[in-house]
C-alpha cells in the first residue's frame, strides 16, 4: 500500500489520511467499509491515472 501512496498526489493523499483517522473513529462496521472503500477508490484512480501516462508516454515516445 505504501507504492499505492507514492501514486497520490498531494491532495488526495491528505483526503486519505483524513478518511484513515475517521476510521479509527468509526462507530459501526458500515461506516468502516465506508472509508475503506474511499480510500479503495482514490489509490484505484491513481493507478489508472499512473497507467494512462504510461501509456501515453510510450507512445510519445515510440
């Protein structure tokens, strides 16, 4: 997870420590799978991000 982070850009990795810390407040489990699968969602978009210039990359570059 910590290669994960390195793809965040600042603000999403201050979104994530945000939704990290409500976790350890969380009252029931469904708030807890809340946050986790926020924070899911933002390393996934930055991974996808991360692919596309990539790829674009390549083929600029080709």
């Amino acid at each position: 997870m910590i290669v994960e982070k390195g793809l965040l850009t600042k603000e999403e990795q201050d979104i994530v420590a945000k939704l990290e810390t409500e976790m350890l407040s969380a009252l029931t489990l469904a708030h807890l799978n809340f946050y986790k699968n926020e924070i899911k969602m933002i390393i996934s978009q930055a991974k996808r991000r991360h692919q596309f210039f990539l790829n674009y990359s390549k083929e600029v570059n080709a």
